[in-house]
C-alpha cells in the first residue's frame, strides 16, 4: 500500500534541501527515517507509562518510603562521603 502525504511547503522544501546536500538519497528515505524516530518516541513514552502506572500501583498498595526519610538518608550519605574525603585529602 503506497502512502501519499501532503506535507505543508515548510516540511517539502525542508525534506528536498535533506536530499538536495546528500543527507538523504531519497525523499522516502527521509519520510522512513521519520517515521522510525516517531515509533521510537511512542515505545519511550509507552514505556514511561507502564513505569508511572506501576509507580502508581506501589503508592496506592502502600509500597512507598516517605520522602523526608529518603532526604535524611541522602543527606547523612552525602555528608559521610564528604568528610572522608576531606580525611583522604588531608
């Protein structure tokens, strides 16, 4: 089945100047590379759903760590690495 689109006089001359400085060998061959950065960008995105849904499902079960108790655990790591650092450098 053959696709035919429309793509605006912005987007034609931009696909034409990609094939016209050798970029491209082709139009199509610019509309396929489109194509496959959309499909990439739609598996990120469905893939950052099913993260934030499951992310979702730990809050709502109870599996989560409050915030102030991850800050705190942070913050005493940081402090830590940073006084052996001072030690090692003295």
């Amino acid at each position: 089945m053959a696709i035919s689109a429309d793509l605006g006089k912005v987007l034609e001359a931009y696909v034409c100047k990609l094939v016209e400085e050798g970029r491209y060998g082709s139009k199509s061959e610019v509309l396929r590379e489109g194509v496959r950065l959309v499909q990439e960008r739609e598996q990120r995105l469905a893939a950052l759903d099913e993260m934030v849904a499951a992310g979702l499902k730990d809050v709502d079960e109870g599996r989560t760590i409050p915030a102030e108790e991850v800050f705190d655990r942070l913050e005493k790591k940081y402090r830590e690495m940073a006084k052996k650092s001072k030690l090692s450098s003295s």
